[in-house]
C-alpha cells in the first residue's frame, strides 16, 4: 500500500497523505486475520473504506484517496469487443505491424484494407494520402492502397508528411540522413547528415520542421537550411516531438520529462516525472492539451502500473489521470474529435479506447488474428500519431 501511495504524485498533499497512511494503518492492524484469496473483494472494500475515511477529511485528504481508490481498482472498463467492429469516433486509423508485418487502413466502421507489406506509413495533411516505406523505397498511396509515386532511396525510415491540403512535402531519414522531397515527388534533396533523432512539421507549413540531433532540438528552414531556433534537449533518451495543432506550441519528450516551447523556441514548461518513466506523450488534435502514457520504472511485466494522464501546457498545476492499469503498455493515439485515447495494450493483444471524459474504456480484443503477419509470428502493432480525420 505504501509503494503505491509513494508514487502518486500530488503536489502539496504530503500532510493529507500521511494522515490517510494512519488512520488506514490503524483499522489494518485492528483487522481478523482471513484467508487470502484471488479475488478483487479485499481490494475493493479497502478502496470502499478509504473512500468513507475521507469524508471525515479536508478535500485535500479527499483528493489524494480518490487517488488511491483508482490504484487499487481494475481499470475501468466499460465493455470488452471480441473484434475491432468499429472506431469509438470519427476517422482512419493507420496500422502499422512493426519489422515488415504489414500496414493497414481502418474505417469507422471497422472495416479493414490491407495496403502490402510496407515497413511504416504516415497521412498526408487532411488525410487524403499516405507515404509509406519499405527499406530501399519511399512510395505515395491513396488510402486504398494506389500508388501515385515512388523514390528509391538505401534504408528509408520515419516518413513525415506536412504542408497545406494541396502543397506539401515529406520529410523522412535515409542512410544518407535526414531529406525533403516535395508531396508530388519532385526535388528529393538532403537536408542534414548526422544522426538524426525525431522530426515534425509545423502544422500548416512546408517550411518550418522542428528535429532533434545530437546538438539539440533545433527548428529548420527547409527553403533556406536557416536554423531559426536551437535549444539542448537529451538526444539518447528522447522519445518523439509534436506541435499543438495550430502550431504554437512545440511538445518534445524524453524517458522522464516533458519540455514545452513556444513558436518562437522560448521554453515556457519543464515537467519531470521522477518516479515514473514516459513511454509517450502528444498533443491533442486542438487546443494545448498533452496525453501522457508513463509506468513504473524499470523491468515491464505484466505487473507494471500504467497511467494515461492529460495536461493543458498553459495551465499550472498537475497532470489529471483517466486510467491506469497493469502490463505492458506501448502506444498513444487522439481520435481526430480528441474525445477518445487509443492506447495499445501489448501484452493483452487488446486496445484500449479511453473516453476522456467519462475515464471508462473500451477494449478490443484478439488484434493478432486481426492484423496477422505473414510469417504467423505475434505482430507488435504501431498506432501513435495515425488516426485521421476523413480526407
């Protein structure tokens, strides 16, 4: 009970929280001794009581209970889908099945199309196309799977496609490093060399690219090879950057912080998580709102505690939990309207739609026999940043 009390993080609670621990601590010494059992009845009369307990409290004891009632319950779940029958909202989903598994396109209402056996794929701007990779070629597609061009390039990898609905460019990483090619496939060029660390587009810009090297996080002009602004930021332990959608903000995330920066380069927030580990973190489809997807550090086991939070940037204050559960973990996606977090339960073979609002989930169940690899092997399915809004 203690370890997991240790690990909420509430500013300010500590005395609240110490007054819990004691009283909790006094009715648990006063228990009968009873035989233990596999079943989530003690755990939810533990959670019953200290949710009585806190009444007699202040609301900040009332606030950090509420936070150990969630930690000891199963997540919520609201139903459980023995098959993926549709999107929970609006929108495409692009699935990813990693190591040459395959790629996909999902609809609304749950049906699937096979694109061939890419390694990666990414939507254009309004979804109204797709760049994918194998690992000598970079190839544009419409959504059903028609290719429009294609450029054979050594070791393609990470496509990113930005821009305007009809003017746009594809920023992606070969063995000669990180290159530009414009959206109809004219004028591939290079544009750094180096290791190369995670890249976006400004949103509404085919100018403007922010991407992480080892001197730093630093925002390209793609049209003159300007670097406009560069900031340090920890090159081996980053784990993505992304832009809010009206692109004034700038979101780049390592194993254990979060740091938030203007248009203009200026960091307005620096957020550590120091008992927890980031697996990761994104805007929502409007406004300044992060999703944060982080666990228990160390060894992942089927046992490893794992939360999704949101944060507004511009607002003080700490990250508001939706969900936590248990086991591995490993991807975020927003649904296109932001009501909905796709979280990817990797060793439950299932997903998770978080409502959140309502905090209760949606799971969808048996996605290997959905998304099969050719070899029969278990597909390890990318989702993050790849649910589109109907182009």
């Amino acid at each position: 009970m203690r370890r997991e009390l240790d690990w909420i993080e509430i500013p300010g609670e500590h005395e609240a929280r110490e007054r819990a621990w004691r009283v909790v601590s006094a009715a648990f010494a006063t228990r009968e001794p009873v035989t233990r059992t596999r079943s989530w009845r003690p755990l939810v009369l533990v959670a019953a009581g200290l949710t009585v307990v806190a009444a007699a409290f202040s609301p900040p004891g009332r606030a950090v209970l509420d936070e150990v009632r969630d930690a000891v319950l199963p997540a919520g779940v609201q139903r459980t889908e023995a098959a993926l029958f549709s999107l929970p909202a609006p929108g495409r989903l692009l699935v990813v099945s990693a190591e040459q598994g395959g790629v996909w396109v999902v609809r609304r209402d749950g049906s699937r199309r096979r694109l061939g056996d890419y390694e990666d794929a990414r939507w254009s701007p309004f979804g109204r196309f797709i760049v994918a990779t194998r690992r000598n070629g970079l190839y544009a597609l419409t959504p059903e799977g028609k290719e429009r061009w294609s450029l054979a390039r050594r070791e393609v990898q990470s496509p990113t496609w930005g821009g305007t609905r009809f003017d746009t460019r594809i920023a992606y990483v070969a063995r000669s490093g990180l290159r530009v090619v414009e959206g109809d496939g004219d004028g591939d060029r290079l544009l750094a060399r180096g290791d190369i660390g995670p890249f976006a587009w400004q949103p509404g810009s085919r100018r403007q690219l922010l991407h992480l090297t080892t001197d730093g996080l630093s925002l390209l002009d793609v049209d003159t090879d300007r670097i406009l602004w560069r900031r340090p930021f920890p090159f081996h332990q980053s784990l993505g950057v992304s832009w809010s959608a009206d692109g004034r903000r700038a979101l780049a995330v390592s194993r254990f912080e979060v740091r938030v920066f203007d248009a203009r380069g200026r960091r307005l927030r620096r957020i550590v998580f120091p008992r927890s580990e980031i697996v990761a973190a994104s805007f929502a489809p409007s406004g300044h709102t992060i999703g944060i997807l982080r666990r228990e550090p160390g060894t992942v086991t089927d046992q490893t505690r794992t939360s999704v939070s949101v944060l507004d940037v511009d607002r003080s204050g700490s990250a508001k939990r939706i969900f936590t559960g248990r086991g591995d973990f490993g991807e975020l996606a927003w649904s296109p309207n932001g009501r909905f977090i796709l979280v990817a339960w990797r060793s439950a073979d299932r997903w998770l739609f978080i409502n959140r609002s309502t905090r209760f989930a949606i799971a969808v169940s048996g996605l290997a026999r959905q998304f099969p690899r050719p070899d029969g092997r278990q597909p390890l399915l990318l989702v993050s940043n790849r649910w589109s809004a109907d182009g």
